[in-house]
C-alpha cells in the first residue's frame, strides 16, 4: 500500500521514489492530479536529474482545451515494491500523479488538512 496525506490547500500527495543518475532512489512529493489523464508529469528540472531515456514528444490537452506538444521520457519508478519503467511528461513545475499509473487501484482520500490517503492494487 502507497499512503500519503491531504496537504492544508486539499491536495492529495504522495511519495514516490524514482531511479536517479546513479540508479539511486529519490524520493519526491507528487500530487493526485484525477484531471491528468497520463501516468506521470514532472517538472524538466526534476527530469534532467532522474536516469531517463528519451521517448519523442506527445501532445496534451489542457484543462482550458489549449493543447501544446512536451517531451516524454521513460524514468524508473519505485510501485508497490518493484521498479517499473513508466513513461512520462516533462511540463510544468509541480510533481502530478495522473490516472493511468492508477488505473487497476483503489484510491482512499479523507479530505480534510492532514487527512490520509492510499493507494491499493484492486
């Protein structure tokens, strides 16, 4: 079971640990975002750290329906126990958790500040 709390703005957060340069773990604070369709996006700054292989570019839709092309790369990430290579989007400034890395999990938030949350295989 991965758990996580609800930060004071609402947010759902996690800890995730991905494979850095040296095929070490990092551990990184990521928000639940159940708007994100993808598996993960990071931040390129945070991308540029982790052990990565290009994998071309996608394109996004936005929440406002603008859609805009962004690098995806494959990084190593630490799920349920095993290391799986998952393909992500370099965008944004912020860690965000999108839906199809969920898919196949139950997701369990009490939303209230300091509120737990976990993810569980189904």
């Amino acid at each position: 079971m991965i758990r996580g709390s609800v930060n004071q703005r609402c947010a759902i957060e996690i800890v995730l640990g991905f494979a850095d340069a040296n095929n070490e773990t990092t551990d990184v604070a990521v928000m639940v975002d159940t708007g994100y369709e993808g598996n993960l996006a990071l931040p390129l700054s945070l991308v540029e750290r982790l052990a990565r292989v290009p994998l071309g570019t996608t394109q996004l839709r936005m929440v406002d329906g603008t859609v805009v092309s962004v690098d995806q790369y494959v990084v190593g990430v630490e799920w349920f126990g095993h290391r799986r290579m998952i393909a992500v989007e370099a965008i944004g400034d912020q860690p965000l958790l999108g839906m199809s890395l969920l898919r196949g999990h139950r997701l369990t938030i009490d939303v209230t500040p300091a509120g737990p949350v976990t993810v569980a295989p189904l």
